[in-house]
RNA sequence: CGGUGAGUGGCGCAGCUUGGUAGCGCACUUGGUUUGGGUCCAAGGGGUCGUAGGUUCAAAUCCUAUCUCACCGACCA
C-alpha cells in the first residue's frame, strides 16, 4: 500500500473528549472516528487490526471445534418475551418497530436467537453436543458509552454458544473454550489473567472472565503471587486465619468531638486504624423483622457490596441507609455508630471479627469506645466474610499472597445452564427416547475492545506499538527525498515489490513530505518495522532497519532487507 | 436519572462580562524555501456561531425554550 493512494488520516491532536490514551492514540492513528455518542467509523488501518484479531479468534475457535454462524442483528421482540429478558434487560436494550408496528430488538446478545434455533433444528442426544460461534455487531444502548471503543454502544463480539446432553459435557467444552481464550491472547501477544468471575444476573454455577492487564481497566483484579488464582475483586474472597486474643482492656468510653470518620478517631486517639472498627448501616431485606442491618468492618477495609448483599438479611439490591433515617432509629449519627448495645442484626468481618480491644462508636454522637471486646460486649453477632481485599492479603487458595492490578474485561465465558432452554422449552430426545432440556454455555469475547486494550497494554510517547500479530502492516518503507533522487526512489520501489511479491504487508510512504513527518506518522500508527532509505547509507549499498518495539537500528545491506524483515 | 460544564471552519481554542466588519493555532490549496525527526516565508479556500423563538436600529454576545455532547456519580456486565 502507499501512503498517496491510502487514507491515512493521523492528527496531531486528540479531541477534548478522549480520557484514556487509546482513545487519543486511535484517533491520532487514523484508526476511528465518532460518527455519534458510541458509535464509530472504523478507517482502514483501525479495521486491518480489527479484523486482524477477528481473524485469530477464528481461527483458534475453529480449532477448539465450534462452528461459525451468523445470526441478525434485528431480532423478533417475542423471543425476548419468551427468555422473560424483555422485561428483564431494561433500557440497555434498543427496541424498535417496524413499519408494521411490531416490535423488534437491536440484538445486544444472541442467547435467544441461538436457543431458538437449536429447538428447530436438533431433536437428537446423537447431534450434541454443538457449540456454534459469530463475529458481529452488537449494540447495547449503554447509559454512558466512553473511552471510546472500549466502552461503546456498537461494537464487535465473538459470541458463542454451546449445547448438551448433562453437565459433564458441559464442563468439557467450557474447559476447551478456556484454553482458546489463553490460545487467543497468547496468541495475540497481551498480558492477561482469567479471573474468577461472579456469574451476576446471568445465573449458573462458574464463570471466568478475561482480563487484559492495564492501568486504565475498569475493573480491580487480585491475584496470587504463587499460584495461578486470580479472581475479580469483587468476588476474591478475603480470609483471616488470626486468632482472637483476649480481652485486657475494660470498655470504657471516651469523648471523639466531631470525629465522624475512622481517620479522625484514629489521629484524636493516637492509635491505628486498624484498632478502630467501623459500623455501617445498610437497609435490611424487606422480609427482615428490621429495616436495618448493621456491618462491621476493621477501620482501615472496605466494605464489598456484592458480598454483602448475598447475605439474606440484606436488601437486594444493596442500598446505603439514608442517615436522618438512622439518626432516628439509634439517636446518633454516622460516625459514631457501633455494635456495642446496638439493637439491630450485626454482621461481622472476618478480620473485624478477630479484633481485640478495638475503638468503634458509643452510639451517642462524639462518643467512642475503647477497648471493647467480641462476646463480652456484643453478644449477638454473626461473622461473614464482607470486604474487599487489598494488596498484601493471604490467597485464598492458601498460596502466597495477593496483588491487584487494574485489568480490562475482554472476554467472558459462564456455564449457563438451562436458563434460556428451560425458558425457551429448547430440548432433545436422550437414549431413552426421553425428552430433556438442554445445558448451555456461552463464551463472549470482545474484538473491538480488544484493539484498544491492546493500546492500553502497548504505547509509548510516539504512538501505538503493535504486538506483530496484529499491527496493521508489518513494515513500513520510508524514503528520504524520494521526489529528489532518482536512486532513492528506484531503491524504494525495487523494495516495495519485493514486500510484496513475498506477500508481506507493507506500507510505502511516497508522499512528498519532510522525514520528520514520515518518522511521525510511521511511529504513531506503530508499524513494527521500518526501513529508512537515505543517500548516505545508499553509497554503501545500505539502509537502515527500524525496530519499533525495542526502538533497536541497525544497518543492512539492501539484498538482505527481505530476508531480515520477515525473519523478525 | 442526579450533579457539573461545553456547543464558534476538519481538530484545538479565543471572542460573550460591556450587543456594532467573526478571529487565532493546527490541518487544507498555491508559489517559493528547506530536506535523517512534525522547516520557514507569502498568498488563498473554508464557518447557518447547536436549533427555535424573543428583546433591539443592530445578537456569537442579552432573555426564554429546546437539542446535542462531555466529565463526575448512580445504574449496568
């Protein structure tokens, strides 16, 4: 390709909106730009590495044994009133008429659709089991799409369902589907983890999700610095092997003026945090005798929401209580609630739980305790495991200890169960001649996130630097003063022919510009490799070699460049 | 949905308080200059100032309504 006859569209600056930096670098790159609030335009160089990264998910699900399909964007509103997700899925699901005044979605997932089919067409135990995939367009009616690709409201998904007989040979695919994925991002050249992952709304027993290391991710990962656990901070479970010791303090209660937080108790008291606990208050189940549920937690954790509200005196969803509510209830505010003579259920943290002597509130405001103990001075408690773990925890899995990086989810895959084929009555005749719904799995990946994550992953000052699996072109010829000299120009199409005769993707950038400019623009679409042709190394027979990755040069000999290049 | 802010040429912005010829940088076109890291000089082209209504002799500027977008939060997986 040549840079005259390409649309290369680089910029030098980022729109105001871009926040992360492969939102800017995309749009710098020329890879996208934003025709309306997520929603993208994908230029050629953006849609080489998109369909790049296509192309590897394809491949490597093709050799894990699905089949590929492809299934409408448009989907019949009736399939989504027979799954109950019409109601369920609210306004994140664009639903549309027709000129006929039926309705209609604009798919943001397929479950339907594949179920659907699967009743018509398999009756058999002998078909199955099957697992059918599609790279395609989604759109999800997101209440905020930003970063730009990353989280827009158009996108492409590799989605893939599969079907069978028991729960046996569901577990094989998803296990078979588990390694693509490793397949997929090794492959691409990404820093990822699977985590363990909460199945959420979705249901079904496993999930792991896939997450491609940034510090820009959306989302908090611990993993273990010993073993291959990895689970999503929402899910990773904080354990506390600490005995309690006893008790050698008397409780004895102290002024706290205006101390309404643990670090203000903590600096008036000269301890640590971690000597203070802190009790929340959230709004109980509605089946709960009480309307409140207090939770307490060592001063110096956070609580997590979605452990607590697993708990079944809590509400679901989980909701804070509103404070002049609680002032009301217990005469004191916030800051200076504690378990000590509460009346209301008492959930503790594990590491709360192993607190001795602690500080917490008196439950009369600008009052504290000091040295209250567990049994002695509250009696009725339960102890659950309620807060996030920070870095420096124990693994659960009793290997090492944990850390926590930011990661982008990229893709997701859940043993679904019989959620949509009970729904959706989709089922076969077993040996027996027995009618039996089927189990599911469903596995999503995000294609078009990936391209961004793996921006994310790998840039520098300069621009994109593509892991050679999915640049948009492998080398780039740069001509200084091709337009000027006749050896130049020669040496650069002699070149440019041959990268082409060996099939290698190649961009030669004949525009007549300054070298600074080509250098520029080379470097921010991050071609990995580069081959600069100048007057001075030519008397030597020479150019030079451009290594984007390790920024390495070296000098080659022109009858040499083909083969350096495609052994790189 | 709540809070905040912004809509002026393809991109980034000034002008608005105090109404009076729409401006700057980048990009683009032409000529010259320069040529191993985003040269420099000159001359050009391009804008219903988000939209609608109002006030006024006169509105980008003041008033009202409305739309869109972004950021924070909530929500969502």
């Amino acid at each position: 390709m040549r840079t005259t006859e390409y649309l290369l569209a680089t910029q030098k600056e980022s729109p105001a909106e871009a926040e992360i930096i492969s939102h800017k670098l995309m749009i710098r790159a020329g890879l996208v730009r934003k025709l309306a609030s997520g929603l993208y335009t994908w230029l050629p160089s953006g849609l080489r590495v998109l369909n790049k990264v296509a192309a590897i998910v394809r491949d490597e699900m093709n050799k894990a044994g699905a089949i590929e399909i492809s299934m409408p964007v448009v989907q019949p509103a009736d399939l989504w009133q027979e799954s109950g997700r019409w109601e369920e899925y609210g306004p994140e699901l664009l639903r549309i008429k027709d000129r006929h005044e039926r309705d209609f979605v604009l798919g943001p997932t397929h479950e339907e659709v594949i179920t659907a089919l699967i009743k018509n067409e398999v009756s058999s135990y002998k078909h199955l089991p099957l697992n059918l995939y599609q790279i395609q367009t989604k759109f999800r009616d997101e209440v905020r799409p930003r970063f730009g690709i990353m989280r827009s409201r158009e996108f492409v998904m590799k989605d893939a369902y599969s079907f069978h007989l028991g729960d046996e040979s569901l577990e094989q695919t998803y296990q078979r589907m588990h390694q693509a994925y490793c397949n997929i991002f090794e492959r691409i050249g990404l820093e990822y983890r699977p985590v363990i992952a909460d199945s959420g709304s979705i249901g079904g027993a496993v999930s792991h999700e896939f997450h491609v290391l940034a510090d820009s991710g959306e989302d908090d990962i611990a993993f273990s610095d010993a073993s291959d656990y990895a689970a999503n901070v929402e899910l990773a479970e904080a354990i506390c092997t600490d005995a309690r010791p006893g008790a050698t303090q008397a409780l004895e209660k102290v002024a706290t003026p205006d101390a309404k937080t643990i670090e203000s108790v903590a600096e008036q008291l000269k301890v640590n945090q971690t000597k203070c606990v802190k009790t929340l208050i959230v709004k109980a189940d509605e089946e709960s005798e009480y309307d409140f549920v207090a939770i307490v937690l060592r001063g110096d954790h956070q609580l997590n929401d979605i452990k607590a509200v697993k708990h079944p005196l809590v509400a679901s969803p989980f909701q804070m209580a509103d404070e002049q509510a609680v002032e009301k209830t217990l005469g004191c505010k916030f800051g200076s609630i504690g378990p000590v003579g509460l009346d209301l259920p008492i959930l503790v943290d594990r590491s709360a739980a192993t607190c001795a002597d602690f500080i917490c509130g008196a439950n009369e405001d600008d009052f504290h305790y000091v040295g209250a103990n567990w049994e002695r001075d509250v009696s009725d408690f339960e102890v659950v495991d309620l807060r996030k773990v920070i870095a420096g925890d124990a693994s659960p899995d009793g290997k090492g200890t944990l850390q926590i990086r930011k990661g982008i989810e990229v893709g997701h895959i859940f043993q679904l169960g019989d959620k949509y084929s009970k729904a959706m009555g989709c089922g076969v005749l077993d040996e027996s001649g027995k009618h039996q719904i089927l189990k599911m799995g469903c596995y999503g990946i995000g294609v078009t996130r990936i391209v961004a994550a793996a921006i994310e992953q790998n840039h520098d000052d300069y621009g994109i630097k593509w892991p050679q699996a999915i640049a948009p072109f492998e080398v780039a010829i740069i001509p200084m003063n091709m337009h000027k000299s006749h050896r130049i120009m020669e040496t650069a199409l002699k070149l440019y022919a041959d990268f082409i005769a060996e099939n290698v993707e190649v961009l030669f950038d004949d525009r007549k510009e300054r070298p600074g400019v080509m250098f520029n623009d080379m470097e921010l679409i991050g071609i990995p490799h580069s081959i600069v042709i100048g007057e001075r190394n030519l008397d030597n027979n020479q150019v030079e070699y451009k290594n984007r990755l390790t920024g390495e040069k070296t000098l080659i000999n022109i009858d040499e460049v083909l083969a350096f290049v495609t052994n790189q």
